[in-house]
C-alpha cells in the first residue's frame, strides 16, 4: 500500500502526516508513507486544496485533516 | 428593529457577559470601577470567552458553508465567465472558499493551469482572507450591521479593481514559466469531491473546522485579549486619541503599515479593534488596521513569491495596501452615516 499525505508544511498538513502514522502503526499494516511537499507534485497529483491524502494512487480526501479513526476505516 | 439591536447586544456583543464579570470584579472583588486591574481584568476575562464562543459558533456555520464551495468546483465555475464578471465572481466566492496560507499555492497553480486569467485568480486571492462570513458578523458585534455590510463591499471592490488592474497591467507575463509550463494532469477531478458530501458528512467537517481552528488560533486570540485589555486599562485616552485619533491626519496610513507586516488571525484583532474603538479610534482607522493585517500576511506572500516574480509580488501588494488605505480614509470621512 502506497500512502502519499501532500501538503506544503503548514501545521494541518503536518497534522495529517501524524494521523497517518499513527493509524497505519494501529493497523499494523505495512505501508509507504510519503510526504510530498512540492508544489508542482502536488498539483500534478491533482490536489489544490492542501492536505491531501491519496492511497495507491486514489484520491482519498482534499483540504482536511482527518483523525485517525477516520484513516483506519478508509485504509481498511 | 428592537429585536435586531436585542440580538445584536446579546448575541453579538454578549452585554450580559460583560455584566456577569463587572459584578464579579467590582461587587464580589471590590474592585473600584476606577482601577486599572477593574477595567483590564473584566475586558479580558469576557472578550476572551466571548471570542471564543463567537469564534466556535461563526466557525461552524462559515465551515459548514464552505464544504459547498472546495477550489476545485470554484475553478470550473469560474471557468465559465469572462472579464469583470469573472472577476468579481472570483471575489465572490473567495469569501466562501477556505484555505490555509500553504494552500495558497496549489490554488494559484491550479487555477493559472486550467486557464484562469491571472487577474481573477488575484481576485479570488485577495477577498479570501478579507471577507468571510465570521468576520462579517464579528465586525457587526463591534460596531453595527451597516459597517458590516460596508466592510464586506469594500473589500469585494478591493478584489475585484486588484485583480482586473493586475489583468490590465498584462501581468500575466509575471508568472513563472512552471507554473504555466506543467502539464494539465492537475484537471483530473478528484474521485472524492468534497461538494458530495452527505448533510452528516458537512456537519461533521464543520465540527472538525471549528476543532481545526481553534488550535490554530487559540494563541493569537489570548493575546489580541491581552492587548485589548491594556489598551482598555493601562494606556491612557489622551495618548491613543493623538496618535490613532480623529485629529492626526496620518492615523489611517499608520495603522495600516503597522498592520501588514502582522499577521494574525481576524479573531485576534476583534479584541484590539474593540479597545481602540472604545478609546474613541475612528472606524475607518480600525477597518484598515483589520484589513491590513488579515489581508496580507508574511507566510502566504513569501510562498507566492516561489510562483510569480518579484513585480507582480509587489505590485499585489501596493494595490492592496493602497486600497486599505483609501478605504480607511473613506470609512473615517463618512463614519457620521453610519454610527
């Protein structure tokens, strides 16, 4: 499984990132996490509203941050 | 109207707030109404819990609105028009259309890369941390709904006369190669819109706004308060009067070059604007103090300096200063229709 959180630093995308860990440590499931701060990925990823969470590719979300119980259920 | 000015009192401005911390200082403490620590104490204690219900409240509603307009579906409606029109739409819907300074950039690329001219994009720039619904209704618990109003309308003209100058200017040829360079894979809708959202889903979101924002801002609130509250007790009338008042011609321009270089969020000056006006600042003063420092901030500016060169920056900037500005000496000049 492949996780990118994107966003460009501020404290929600770092928020996020957070989130991410945590849940993917809570499932105990093997993924990769990447960070992608540029803006050019990012947009070329097709977000504009940062953060932006996308899995195996997918579009997950755009523009929040979400808690972690919300992350398990999406990666389950 | 009496019910609009009870809501306004007690709603808004939350008179029995301040009541409730009058008699706790003055009765249950003693404190003489005269003192210093009365005054200070009592404003600081019901602006920061006043604030904080307002700022949960307006959050919610403004959140909950706003999960209707995400960039991506302004960007296909704005799309659609042209000229002034696209303008002033773009400044429209700047006021619903959240987003954190860091998104500032993704937002211009994708709106430049689908086609956007760099006009309506400025525009949309400009009157997103301006104008929103919170700051609507909090301007109207300071003052009254008829500044409010006019505030709001400024501030579109603002928008809207930057991005159709910025237009006017051919900046176009300001904006870093990549940005236009890159390939329009950014056009690819996102699976999940966010304008799809269940009823449940956008209250939820909303409640997260407010969760969001109120750890963002928390600080900037606390010492808004804290200034306010010395403004309020410490700092004598006379003194703000010569230097902010109506008498000092320069007031207006003061204000707003000591606001820009702050940033904070519009929470955080209610409580200093508040205190100003309280010591007889003029509004148009306070207006631009507000604007200038929720309108341009630091960290936003530094990230579009990495899209468009250093004229275009500065040229954004200039017009929109220069728009505070006049603003401020307008509100001043017919402030007597208003209050």
């Amino acid at each position: 499984m492949e996780i990118k959180v994107l966003g460009s630093g501020c404290p929600n995308c770092k928020r996020l990132l957070a989130n991410v860990e945590a849940a993917v440590k809570e499932l105990g499931i093997k993924a990769d996490i990447r960070y992608v701060t540029d803006f050019m990925d990012i947009v070329n990823a097709g977000i504009m509203h940062t953060p932006g969470l996308i899995v195996d590719d997918q579009i997950v979300s755009t523009g929040r941050v979400i808690n972690v119980e919300d992350i398990k259920r999406l990666l389950k | 109207m009496i019910v609009f000015e009870w809501i306004n009192d007690q709603l808004l401005k939350m008179d029995w707030l301040h009541a409730i911390f009058e008699w706790l200082f003055g009765t249950v403490f003693g404190l003489s109404q005269e003192t210093i620590w009365y005054q200070s104490l009592t404003f600081f204690f019901y602006d920061v819990i006043k604030i904080f219900i307002l700022l949960s409240v307006l959050i919610f509603l403004s959140t909950f609105i706003q999960s209707y307009f995400p960039p991506e579906r302004t960007r296909k409606i704005l799309g659609r028009f042209h000229g002034i029109g696209a303008n002033s739409l773009a400044a429209l819907l700047g006021t619903v259309t959240p987003f954190c300074s860091c998104s500032s950039i993704p937002i211009f690329i994708g709106f430049t890369q689908a086609g956007l001219p760099v006009g309506v994009t400025f525009s949309f720039l400009i009157s997103s941390p301006l104008v929103d619904l919170a700051s609507v209704l909090l301007l109207a618990s300071i003052f009254n709904w008829k500044i409010a109003l006019a505030y709001v309308l400024v501030g579109l003209v603002i928008a809207v006369s930057g991005g159709t100058l910025i237009s006017a200017f051919k900046m176009e040829k300001y904006v870093e190669g990549f940005v236009t360079a890159a390939p329009a894979s950014a056009m690819a809708e996102p699976r999940i819109d966010d304008s799809r959202m269940s009823f449940k889903e956008r209250l939820r979101f909303a409640l997260g706004g407010v969760g969001q924002i109120i750890r963002r801002v928390w600080l900037y609130i606390l010492i808004g308060v804290a200034i306010g509250a010395v403004i309020h007790g410490v700092i004598p009338q006379t003194l703000i009067e010569t230097v902010l008042g109506a008498q000092n011609p320069f007031s207006v321009l003061l204000a707003t070059l000591v606001g820009i270089p702050m940033y904070a969020d519009i929470f955080g000056t209610l409580p200093i604007a508040e205190a100003l006006v309280f010591k007889g600042v003029g509004v148009g003063t306070v207006l631009a103090f507000m604007m200038a420092v929720t309108a341009l901030s630091l960290p936003s500016l530094v990230m579009l300096k990495r899209v468009v060169k250093t004229k275009l920056l500065v040229t954004f900037v200039g017009i929109v200063t220069l728009g505070i500005i006049l603003m401020g000496y307008l509100f001043n000049a017919i402030s007597f229709l208003f209050i």
